[in-house]
C-alpha cells in the first residue's frame, strides 16, 4: 500500500508529526512576537514615567505661575531659582503691547515659568506663560488752591 500525500507533499508514514524545521521556524516567530510586545510594554512604562514628570512639573510651574500673577506690584523683572521639588525655575515677567496700551488705563504684562529638570541623562523642561492685565499708576494730580 502507498502512504498518501499530505501537507507540502510530504508522505506520512504512521505518524502526524511535525518536522523539526516547521518546530524551529515556529519559535523564532514566536519569538519575534514576544520581543515586539515587550519592546512594546517597555516603550508605554518610559512614556508613562515621562508624562507623569511633566505633569509633575506642570503643576509646581502653575503654582507658581499663579504666585507671580497675584503678587502685587507686578513689575518688570526676571530670575531664576530652584524650587523645593528640585526643578530650575526661570521666571519673567515683560511688558507687552505698550503701544496698545498707552491711552488705557491699563498694562498687559507677560508672565513666563520655564520649568527645567534632568531625567535620565536627558534635559526637559516646560514653559508655561500667561498675561495679566494691571492698572497703570497714575502720577499724583495736585489741586491749586485758587480752583477750589
């Protein structure tokens, strides 16, 4: 009797087995799969631990942001410090639009925190801005006394 033909031609003599080519080409693409997937989960962990320390940092250049904003007088300046959380933070605050602005009685000042930090072996750093509009001070106006 003739053993009958089966997959790719090849007879099949008592058992239905597979040869060792098909077992190893099978693993090396098993392999490849595995490696791509975690080569993916590692890629997503770095992603999430950076975006995590730019919202980190995000909210301490807010807060601080919000602490220039409100303080009073808002004057044009510029500096750099490093703050509690360890991020060197440059700071300014500009004058804008003074052409706009000069028969209002208003200023529009320009208020930037750029937040900088080290993570790994790389630099970041965040730069948030707003604009505050003030009142402008106006020079002290004395009354003669003949106009009373």
């Amino acid at each position: 009797m003739k053993p009958k033909a089966g997959i790719a031609g090849r007879a099949k003599a008592g058992g239905g087995g597979f040869t060792l080519l098909e077992v190893l080409v099978a693993l090396a693409i098993l392999g490849i799969a595995v490696t791509v997937v975690l080569q993916l989960f590692a890629a997503n962990l770095r992603a999430l631990s950076a975006s995590e320390d730019y919202l980190e940092a995000s909210l301490a250049g807010e807060a601080r942001l919000r602490e220039i904003a409100e303080t009073l007088p808002l004057a044009e300046n510029s500096w750099s410090e490093v703050n509690a959380e360890g991020y060197r933070v440059e700071a300014a605050v500009v004058e804008v639009e003074k052409e706009r602005t000069d028969t209002l009685p208003l200023r529009l000042m320009d208020v930037s925190v750029t937040l900088r930090w080290n993570w790994g072996q790389k630099n970041r750093q965040i730069t948030l801005r707003t604009l505050k509009t003030i009142e402008k001070e106006m020079p002290a106006t004395t009354i003669s006394p003949g106009l009373r």
